[in-house]
C-alpha cells in the first residue's frame, strides 16, 4: 500500500500516468516490464492499456517486485 500511495501522488488513482516514463496504474508499471510477467506463466495476456486495471497492476507490481521482497523496480523514493 506505501509504494502505491506513493507511486500515485497519495491518490490511489489506477488511472495514474508517469507521461515523461510511460509508467501507469496503482503502482506505476512499466509497460515494458509486462513481457516479463506474461512469459512468467500467467494466463492472463496483459497489453498496455490493462495496466489501468487495478487487479492486473497489482498482480504484474506483486510478480516483478518478487511477492513484495524486492522493490528495485521502483524509484527509490517509493520503495518500501
């Protein structure tokens, strides 16, 4: 909850959208990054503009920080 709150502006706005990054949703995935959740295995083919879904954000964010073990992905100024 920290890194989104803080990825978002303290809003928690799935909409949130990095415009100099490119980064979008809950907790400011890169849609690059997403071709590494969906080799991962998952069922679910995730494509850019699903980063604004808040459960597939959170589920991409959950996989590329490593079941929340492994913040590095982030800003540190957001990393728990």
């Amino acid at each position: 909850m920290r890194v989104s709150s803080c990825e978002t502006g303290r809003t928690y706005n799935r909409w949130a959208t990095n415009d100099s990054s490119g980064t979008a949703g809950l907790f400011q995935v890169h849609p690059g990054n997403v071709g590494r959740f969906v080799r991962w295995g998952d069922r679910h083919i995730v494509i850019g503009h699903q980063l604004y879904n808040s459960w597939v954000n959170a589920k991409v964010a959950l996989y590329l920080s490593k079941g929340g073990t492994d913040w590095q992905e982030w800003d540190g100024v957001c990393q728990p």
